[in-house]
C-alpha cells in the first residue's frame, strides 16, 4: 500500500502533465491465462504506447454462473503468491506493461478474499487490494479491511476499487486524500444497476476530482459500459454496450492538479475548503467515531 506524500503534494499532484495511456480490456470472462496473455499481445499491436493494462473483476475465474460464494469460483482459489500470480508477473515482465488482471479469488488459509493484484513492467507484484465491500448476500468472500493504491514511477498515484465499493464514498475519499490522482474500479455487473453505477463513477470523480476508470465484464458475464471520467466529471472515452471492446485512453494525471487549483468549472476548489480558517470549529462525524477539522482535512505530512 502507497504511503501518503508530504502536505500539498498529496491534493496538487505534483506537476506536468504526465501521461499514462491506458486500456480497459472489457472482455468475455475467461480462466485461461494464456487468453489473457494474448489480449495483452492483442493490443499492444493496436496501441504499442499503452502503460496500463485492465481487465474487469474476476475475469480468470469465467464467473458468469455466479459470485465468489460459488463452489466453482472457491475450485480457482489460490495464494497470492500461488503459480497464477507467478505467471501473470511473467506476462507483465515479457510485455513490458503495468497489468492488473481484474480481480483474483485468493486464498489465505481458509479465507477466500476477492482480490485485485497489480504488476509492474518488470514482473513484481506492487500491490493486492482486498474487496472491502463484498455483494451482500450474494458474494461471500471475506472483505478486506485495507484502503490501497500504488505508485507508478513518473506518472502518479493509483487508487484500487472494486466493483460494489463503488457505492461507498469513504474509500474513495480516502484514496484522494492519499494522493491519488485516478481510481481503477474493476466490476463485474450482470444487473441492471449498471446506469447507477455510471452516475457513481462521475460522481466520485467529481467530489475528489481524481480520474476513475471503471471496466467491467462483457457478455454474458457482465452488461459492459466501461468508461473513463475525467477530475471534472466528464466522460472521456466509454463503450456503449455489453459487447467486447478495448475502451482506451490517456489519462494526463496532471490533470488532476490543475482542477484541485483552479476549481472544478473553475469554481470548486474542494480540497483548499479549510484556507484561511486554521481555527475553525471542529465538526463531530458520529457515523466514523472523529471529526473533520481544517488540520485533517488536508492530506496527512509524513
């Protein structure tokens, strides 16, 4: 898990434009890694400057006959560090490619975690984010109980969701606050709340004005509509429908500076809300157990 970067930087971002081309891979769910690797092959033909690979929750485990409860999905459990992540680091190392291949059913002892790794260009697992926020009752996996992102070097800081954790702000606050400038939300969505879901992602974006690139399933395994939405809320590249596709992008992170300083529309500066009343009243948050204040409103120093 990234740690927090120091004062101003965590909100502003740092400088530059830094850009980091992107591709959503909404595909047909599929448990064959080397499938995976030849999508990766695929568009790294078609777009040979792509930095970030993503394919949608659960892809590896073909989850269209149901949610990580199932006693098929449980057959697809591994470690973290099992051969399945032995080979994916391959694959990122031999294609020279950040790669998150959705989400993972992972196995520590006897939990069963939905879980999203990350690989750098050289083959390491950067992260794994355990679902914090688990379908209920549908999806039976234990949830994770860590906010995490990763650090592309030269680019920026990435924040990890999943799916249904779309619907729970906290964590996307959370993640912002961290110095996050995009969010990856894989999903697998077959319900027809995939509209809501949409609303969620130009709404997270727009409230911590980070980018949120949400991929989710083609048919039959997911209803698609992947998209990218940009720090103002706007979509920036999105597939119409459930069919596979490549959804591209490039996401300038320094993007994200320039609206947390000018303002959303040039009028919203959430992140500078707190200037100029150190000693503001402190606002009690009875549902997190603390409390908002000018101090802990901006990014944590460390």
């Amino acid at each position: 898990m990234a740690e927090p970067v120091n004062g101003e930087e965590a909100v502003t971002g740092g400088s530059g434009s830094r850009a980091l081309p992107i591709a959503l891979m909404q595909l047909t769910s599929s448990p064959s890694l080397d499938a995976l690797e030849a999508e990766v092959s695929r568009v790294l033909a078609s777009y040979p400057a792509t930095e970030l690979i993503v394919f949608p929750e659960l892809h590896l485990t073909n989850p269209a006959e149901g949610f990580t409860g199932s006693d098929a999905l449980a057959d697809n459990a591994e470690p973290i560090d099992g051969p399945r992540c032995a080979r994916l680091a391959e694959i990122a190392r031999t294609h020279g490619v950040w790669l998150i291949p959705g989400s993972v059913v992972e196995a520590d002892g006897d939990a069963r975690f939905n879980t999203m790794p990350v690989y750098s260009p050289a083959g390491e697992l950067v992260a794994s984010y355990r679902k914090i926020f688990p379908w209920r009752p549908y999806e039976t996996c234990t949830p994770g109980n860590q906010i995490v992102s990763f650090d592309i070097p030269g680019r920026g800081r990435i924040g990890l969701t999943i799916c249904y954790d779309a619907w729970f702000p906290e964590i996307h606050r959370q993640l912002a606050w961290d110095g996050c400038e995009a969010i990856i939300n894989v999903v697998l969505t077959p319900t027809i709340d995939r509209e809501q879901e949409l609303v969620l992602a130009r709404a997270n974006a727009i409230v911590n004005q980070v980018f949120i690139a949400s991929v989710n399933a083609a048919t039959p395994a997911g209803v698609g509509q992947s998209l990218i939405v940009d720090p103002e809320g706007r979509v920036r590249s999105r597939a119409v429908g459930a069919e596979p596709c490549v959804v591209t992008d490039v996401l300038r992170l320094g993007t994200a500076r320039e609206v947390r300083t000018s303002g959303t529309a040039g009028l919203n500066r959430v992140w500078q809300q707190f200037d100029g009343i150190e000693d503001g009243a402190a606002i009690d948050l009875p549902i997190y157990g603390g409390r908002i204040t000018p101090a802990t409103w901006r990014p944590a120093s460390h």
